[in-house]
C-alpha cells in the first residue's frame, strides 16, 4: 500500500515537473512570437507612412501609380515572408512543448 501511495507522489511530481516545462516553453514561444508581430506592424506602418509622403509629392499620376504598385509588390512580398516566418515560430513552439511530453509517454509506452 505505501509502495502504490509512493508510486502516485513520483507520478504528481514528475507531471507537474512537466507540466511547467511546458508553460516555460509556451511562455517563451508566445512571447517571440508577439515580438515578431510587434515588429512587423511598426515596420509596416512606418513603410505605409513614407508610401503616403511619397504619393502626396507625386506631381504626376504615372509617378503616383508608381509609387503605389512598387509599395503593393513590396507590401506582399513582406507580408509572405511574414507569414513564412509566423509559421515557422508556429510550429517551434508545437515542437518544443511536446518536447516534454515525448519521454514521459516513452516511459508509459516501455512500461506496458
């Protein structure tokens, strides 16, 4: 009876143990993840901005047209990179809380 009572104390600790690996681990990813967006919306607004000044100058409507088709292809290309990259971080963060997860199902796997 003490050896089972013992049994489920080590089973308690070590799933907590896990468990806060794992907020460690989600913890951090979120966070380089809002990083990232955060970066990316300041540095998407400040290419917005310049656009704008750049089309209020415009003297003609072909240098407007211009102007705005380069900040399109710019703005599209930026926002796939973007996106490639988010996916990325997406799927780190997946990867790396499972980590945890990975020996401790291995060791119930072994044990049946």
């Amino acid at each position: 009876m003490l050896q089972n009572f013992e049994d489920i104390q080590k089973a308690g600790k070590d799933n907590l143990e896990l468990a806060t690996k794992s907020f460690g681990t989600v913890s951090k990813g979120v966070q380089a993840i809002a990083v990232e967006v955060a970066d990316y919306s300041k540095k998407s607004f400040e290419e917005g901005t310049a656009t704008a000044e750049k089309l209020f100058g415009a003297k003609t409507l072909d240098k407007a047209v211009e102007i705005q088709s380069a900040y399109f292809k710019s703005a599209y290309e930026s926002f796939v990179a973007q996106a490639t990259k988010m996916g990325e971080l997406y799927a780190d963060l997946a990867k790396e809380t499972y980590k945890p997860y990975e020996s401790a199902l291995a060791k119930v796997s072994v044990t049946k």
